[in-house]
C-alpha cells in the first residue's frame, strides 16, 4: 500500500493539443493525494508541449490513443519511457470535462494506478 507521507507517484497524461483529453484527466486525477499530476500534447500548438524533461519525471505516461505512442518515438528516439507508457484506447471525440470522457479516464487510468500505488 502507498505511505501518504511517501514521495508521490509522477503521472503524465499525453493528447495531442492538451485541451480536451489530457487535461480532463490531469484535472481529475490531481485530487488525488498521492499522485502529482501533469498533461502535455504531442503537437505544434499544444497547451502545454510534451519535452524530455517530463517523460523521465514520470513514473507512468498515460496516452489516450496509439498516435501518442508514434509520436514520442518520433520525437524522442533515444528516450527510455517505453515501458512507462499505457494507452488508454480513448478517442478524440470528447470535450474538456465530458462526463462520458470522465468516466472512461476513471475507469481505465485507476486499476494501473492502483497497482502502483500498492507497489509503493
């Protein structure tokens, strides 16, 4: 089980334009108390733009579909978070904070953050 006074479990979530899907689960996942919770885009234009810096601070990089994955192999070849990455099949068809998105993040992200977290 996770110790609340450990240091907490790094999660980054990744879209591709942080708008919708990223920052929908950062926004709900940041409640918790034993995450630290950050999102970033994998395109031009993003919110917030995916960097090396982010991947190695992460414990766990959830992508929300497949191009996500293409992309941070692209963009960072030599990176090392491949075994740190769980997509989580979601579309891009959802707004910022859609129920339906909310549910789907829940239901999807929790049993691998859970697992961490007891792992802690």
């Amino acid at each position: 089980m996770h110790d609340p006074a450990a240091a907490p479990l790094h999660v980054l979530f990744i879209c591709r334009q942080n708008r919708r899907r990223s920052a929908t689960a950062e926004r709900i996942f940041a409640k918790h108390p034993s995450l630290d919770v950050r999102s970033a885009g994998t395109e031009f234009g993003a919110l917030v733009v995916v960097n090396e810096r982010m991947l190695e601070w992460a414990d766990v990089i959830f992508t929300m579909d497949h191009h996500q994955k293409r992309a941070l192999d692209k963009s960072f070849p030599s990176n090392v978070a491949g075994p740190k990455i769980i997509c989580l099949d979601i579309a891009d068809r959802y707004l910022f904070l859609d129920p339906e998105l909310v549910r789907l993040l829940e239901e999807r992200a929790t049993p691998h953050i859970d697992r961490l977290l007891s792992k802690s």
